[in-house]
C-alpha cells in the first residue's frame, strides 16, 4: 500500500476483528457530506446476496423464505431473517445499503459508495469449500476488476480518491476449520499439524500490525474479539433481551440445530421448523445470528469503548476519514 493512502480495515479472522486506517489524508471533511466508501470481503456472516449469482449447492445460498422475512420481507441472499453486521455499520457510516459485486448493474455508478464481495462458506484458504464458493483470492480479484470499473467511469482522480478513502471490512477464517471437519479426507488438514493449520487461517495478527506500521505512515487500528461478544450473548441471553440464547429460531431436531431452515439441504426438500417470534432469538439458523444480533454486536464494533473494541471504535476511524 502507498504510505499516502487513508485505508481502514475491519478484519474479523474467526474470532478476531481488526481495523486499521492511515490518517494521512489532507481531507478534513466530515462523515455526513463526504463519507469514505465501504467495501466488505469474507464469509456468509457478510455474504449480502452473491451466492445467489453462482452456480453452488443450495446449502450456501439463502435464497429462499424464511431468510430475509424481517427487514426485507423476502430473500436477498442474506443468511439472517434481515440485516448483517456491514448493513447497520453502512448506516451508521451515513451510506446507503453496500451491493453485492455479482448483483446485476443498475447502470448509475452504483458501487461509488462501496461493493460487498462476501461470499458464505468463504474461507481464507483457496481449499476450502473449492469450486462452491467465491475464495477471499478471488474475491480480492473482483475488487480489482471494481476498481478498473471505477476508474474507466469516474475518471482516474475520482477512482483513486474513493478506493483511497474507503474502509474495508473483512470476516472470513471460520470456515478454514468446518471444511477439514466436514470432509475428513481434505488434504490441507492431512498434511499439517494442528498447529500449522491454525496458523494458516489465524497467522501473526501482531507481525501483521507491525508490517503495516511500517508500511503505513501514521496508521490507526481497533480490534473487536466477536467470539466473546457472541459468547457474552450466549451465556447471558437474558441481560441482552434473548429469550433463547443456544436454540436456533430455524431449523429441525436438538436446539433446531440441524441447518435444515428453508426446506433445502444439499439439493434436497426438507421438513423444517420456525419459531413464531424472531426478536427473542440470537441465533435465526444453526449457524448464523438474527438482524438483532448483529445490531447489537454492530453497535459494539461502530461506537463500543475501548475495552469492547479498542483502541478505536469503527466511528472514530470513519471521523478520521
């Protein structure tokens, strides 16, 4: 990266969120009249549509009722009955909601404000759920092919000052550890000690911040630990307004744990149950949170202190823009 760049990051890898941003911007504008573009890479916690574009197994898309039932009242390819994580932070932020890259172009520079790349069952390993989904590689590709989009329609000035400016959000790495665990026989998990393989996905979030001081004059960074927020939600249900903090609001057998919710499991037609009331559950599959989850837990990430999300909380870095 150029050290003259102003880069924010929100990196979620499995239960760690990083956010790091250069402040060497001369741009003193403020969040509401100039806000900094968001552009969100990772897994199906942010996936906002474009599995609904790929040709993959049913599994790993949400393209059916009762996915998206509270907010928009019908599928949008969101594993929640509404709003992810990079939604509520899009409102915060004052943008409008980010577009999947894979949805079908409106023809009015509809990625100015930002594009989401997120693919579920993504994973930070290229072995992971391959040829099923779109891999972090990929999807960083894809963000080349925006940014030349961009710059062929904006010109090179404007291109450069938005992707310059931008925040990026990341959640990705969970998956690295359910596909060994899924299929046993996956070579990545054979050939490395346990170890090795966490390191793979996890690697040195600490060298990581080193090189990018190094690399990026005046940098600013938060970490959020979303595992322990979601735990927190998970052993105290009722201090955060959950009536059930383990059972899922979707799905079949113990806990609706079973990733039965739509009818739909690798292909086939499934029996499934839903509870009446979405608003008292944290999680809405066996998998992934309700809209109310990840509102709270966006909350924490936008404007937490620094004990919950720290040194700076997402706000304070989208001010610094």
């Amino acid at each position: 990266m150029e050290n003259s760049r102003s880069v924010s990051i929100l990196f979620f890898v499995h239960t760690v969120v990083l956010s790091i941003v250069s402040i060497n911007c001369k741009d003193n504008n403020n969040l509401v009249t100039n806000q900094a573009a968001l552009f969100v890479f990772g897994d199906s916690l942010f996936d906002a549509g474009n599995n609904n574009y790929i040709d993959t197994f049913s599994r790993f898309k949400s393209n059916i009722w009762p996915y998206g039932q509270t907010t928009f009242k019908s599928p949008t390819g969101r594993i929640s009955d509404g709003r992810l994580i990079p939604d509520f932070i899009a409102e915060y932020a004052w943008l409008p909601l980010i577009p999947p890259n894979l949805q079908p172009s409106n023809g009015h520079n509809q990625f100015t404000f930002g594009v989401n790349f997120a693919s579920g069952g993504a994973g930070a390993l290229v072995e992971t759920f391959p040829g099923m989904v779109i891999s972090l590689g990929a999807q960083l590709n894809n963000f080349k092919n925006v940014e030349k989009r961009l710059r062929s329609e904006l010109g090179d000035s404007e291109a450069k000052r938005i992707i310059s400016r931008a925040v990026y959000l990341f959640h990705i790495g969970g998956n690295d550890y359910v596909y060994p665990i899924l299929f046993a026989n996956s070579s990545t998990f054979k050939s490395s000690s346990k170890e090795k393989f966490s390191d793979f996905v996890l690697g040195n979030i600490t060298a990581v911040i080193e090189r990018l001081e190094s690399d990026l004059s005046g940098f600013k960074y938060a970490l959020h630990d979303y595992h322990t927020s979601l735990s927190e939600r998970i052993n105290n249900r009722l201090k955060y307004g959950f009536k059930e903090g383990k059972k899922a609001c979707c799905g079949t057998g113990p806990l609706r744990g079973i990733n039965t919710c739509g009818g739909r499991v690798w292909g086939l037609s499934q029996r499934y149950e839903l509870c009446e009331n979405v608003t008292e559950y944290l999680f809405f599959d066996s998998f992934h949170l309700t809209e109310k989850a990840h509102r709270q837990i966006a909350e924490l990430i936008w404007s937490g202190p620094s004990n919950v999300t720290g040194p700076y909380n997402l706000k304070a870095l989208f001010e610094l823009k």
